[in-house]
C-alpha cells in the first residue's frame, strides 16, 4: 500500500536528514514536509530532493488545527513523524512562551486532527502511526561521577566506550522519572505525556523516543558545533559556560534518521526508545577536539585557535551531565550507531567548511528574508 507520511519540521536540523531518508529510500511513498519556516527551518536543507516525484512541502503551523485536519483528509495521511519544536534552551528562558504555544499546543493540534481523521476511517487506526520525537533534556539531570578504576584527566583520545565509563555509572533509561529543569524541557515533557496521554484514552498508535544531543551537517549555526567551527573560521571568541564541565551524549545525525526510520516501521505500539551515541564528551575537551580538527583542515598552526576559548557566566539552570542508554533499542530492533565521535566529527567539520555559502546565507539572515518574499501574502 501507498503511504502517505507527514513530517512535521521537515526543514530544519534533523528533520531534513529523516525527510531525505524517506524520500530516497521509499519512492513509493507520498512524503509531506510540513514546516512553519521559522528562523531554524530552511528548505535549501533539501535542495538534492525536492524535485523528485513523491516529495511535497506544505508551509504550515503546527498549532494550525484546521489546516492539518483538511490536510489530513486531502493527503490521506496514514503515518506522522512529529520533529518539529522549539529545541533552543536559551530561547526558551526568554520567552517561555513560544515553546508552550508551539511544543505542547501544537503537538496537541496534531495529535486531536490524526485521531479525528483516523477514527472516520472504516480501518480506523490500522495501519496508522503517530511518531513523536522527544529529548533526553525530560530526565533531568544526572551526576557528574569518577566511576572505581578510571581517574581524571580524560584524554580527548579516548575511545567512546572509555568516555561513556568514564563520567558516571548512572544513566537515562525508558522508565526513568521525568524531571525537567528549563522551560524546553518542560514543554517537551508535557507534550510526550499528552502523546501517550492520547494512545492510553483513545488507542491511538503512538511513540515515544527520546535522542541524546544530535550534530552534524545542516544544523542552525546557533547550536555549539557548527556555532564554534564558524567562529574559527572567523576568528571570533569560542563562549563556552562556566568552566566547560557539562557532559553531553552526542549522536551523529545520519544515524538518528536511521533509528527513526527503524522505529517507525518496527517499532512497538505505545513503547518508548532511547537514541543515545554511547558517546559522552565534556563539552571542553569536544571543543579543543574542534579546533584541533578546524586548525588543521583550515591549514591553521596546530592549536593556534585555544587562545579563542573564552569562559562566559553559565546558562541558568544548566544541567551537568546527560548520558542515554540505548540498549532496549540495539536488542529489540538491532540498531546501533555507526560512527565514532572523530569520524563523526571530521565529516562534520568538513561539510561546514565546504559548505560556506550555506552557512553565509544563514548567518546574514538571508534565507530568511528569501522565504518572507516568497510567501507574502499567503
């Protein structure tokens, strides 16, 4: 049968990897790329596919009931993979706001338009799947530790097995109790609840998953990697809070569409994955392992970017460590990640520098300007 996917946020970070995915991996599925084009979302993201044959984009908000609803009917959409959000936790502080209206309200809007939709079928919900993509951000925090055998310092050498030991024992599984600490996370929270909110009450097919932090091509240059890779480039201060001590988990982006993709088409009904890289770095070390690997491809002296570190007042509420456990996901469905961190980040810092017009373009504001034009009046 003929699928016809809707996936929301299509244009920005992680959502054009998935949409590129689908469309080339199942050209006999009708792929509907829902986004609002905020300031994350930009459609030159996919330029290599939106010509092709079963690709459509749709200019849409998600918190738009109406909309969604005819488009539901009109597209006959079976399947929903829902990425779009407000995901800027510093945005989030100052206007708490947005990410309520967009990542709640608008997870509702779907949610309420696919069960109406769905439940009007004689099939009803079979065959239907509701996708909601969340944050390890809901877990809260977990504790910096220095587990029995492996003692400070960690070298930015080590393999990611060693690094994922050796910042604690204690990790974010399935069944861990949400407990967010930003106005981001709390949004997102609420949304998963309201998701499995609508499987429990109505039967709607839905799930869960959870990501660690994603990096790779096409990410908006707010976010740390390509924000500091672009800074070299520039010779601009590298603003890292407090003293560099968080601890992240970091997933190559590729292979999160490909988790998706697995999970959507295998995934158990009303079950929660993890999507972890078993990759934890202090966000120090990820930096110095940046400038060595931009210093070097720019044909810059080996460090001579350090000098650009520069330590600013810490993020309020900045959790110290987050650390996903995958391992429900590698047994039950097979997936693993592909890359090590350093060739994740090699081809990372590759693309950005091969890839200035693009950056330039958002940078400027250009793009911006590019879709107002376009959609005036719409």
């Amino acid at each position: 049968m003929k699928r016809s996917i809707v996936i929301t946020g299509g244009a920005g970070f992680i959502g054009s990897h998935v949409v590129r995915l689908f469309v080339n991996k199942y050209p006999d599925y009708n792929i509907i790329n829902l986004d609002k084009l905020t300031y994350a979302g930009n459609l030159a993201n996919l330029k290599d596919v939106e010509d092709r044959p079963n690709y459509k984009f749709v200019r849409m908000d998600i918190c738009d009931f109406e909309a969604f609803y005819a488009l539901m009917q009109e597209e006959k959409v079976d399947g929903i993979i829902h990425l779009a959000a407000e995901s800027h936790v510093d945005r989030s502080i100052k206007d708490p706001f947005t990410f309520a209206r967009t990542n709640v309200m608008g997870t509702l809007s779907l949610l309420q338009a696919a069960k109406l939709y769905w439940e009007s079928l004689p099939e009803r919900y079979e065959g239907k799947r509701f996708y909601h993509i969340s944050t390890d951000e809901v877990y809260g925090a977990l504790e910096l530790t220095h587990p029995e055998g492996i003692e400070p310092p960690f070298t930015t050498t080590a393999s990611s097995s060693e690094h994922h030991l050796a910042y604690g024992t204690d990790f974010f599984y399935e069944t861990t109790k949400y407990n967010p600490h930003s106005p981001y996370s709390a949004a997102k929270a609420s949304s998963d609840h309201f998701v499995r909110a609508y499987h429990d009450t109505y039967g709607m097919p839905t799930i869960v998953t959870n990501c660690s932090n994603n990096y790779g091509p096409y990410q908006f240059p707010e976010k740390l990697i390509p924000l500091f890779i672009n800074n070299i480039r520039h010779r601009r201060p590298l603003p890292v809070y407090g003293k560099g001590e968080n601890v992240r988990d970091w997933l190559y982006v590729e292979d999160h569409a490909r988790a998706i993709d697995l999970i959507f088409h295998k995934g158990t009904v009303a079950e929660t994955y993890n999507i972890g890289g078993f990759n934890e770095w202090k966000n120090i070390d990820l930096i110095r392992v940046m400038i060595k690997t931009v210093d070097r491809l720019l044909g810059n002296p080996e460090g001579s970017s350090l000098e650009l570190i520069t330590y600013v007042t810490d993020r309020a509420g900045h959790d110290l460590r987050y650390a996903i456990d995958s391992t429900k996901l590698q047994k039950e469905l097979g997936w693993e990640p592909s890359l090590q961190f350093e060739e994740g980040i090699e081809k990372t810092v590759r693309w950005y520098l091969d890839n200035q017009e693009w950056m330039d373009n958002i940078t400027s504001g250009e793009y911006e300007k590019y879709y107002e034009s376009m959609y005036a009046g719409r």
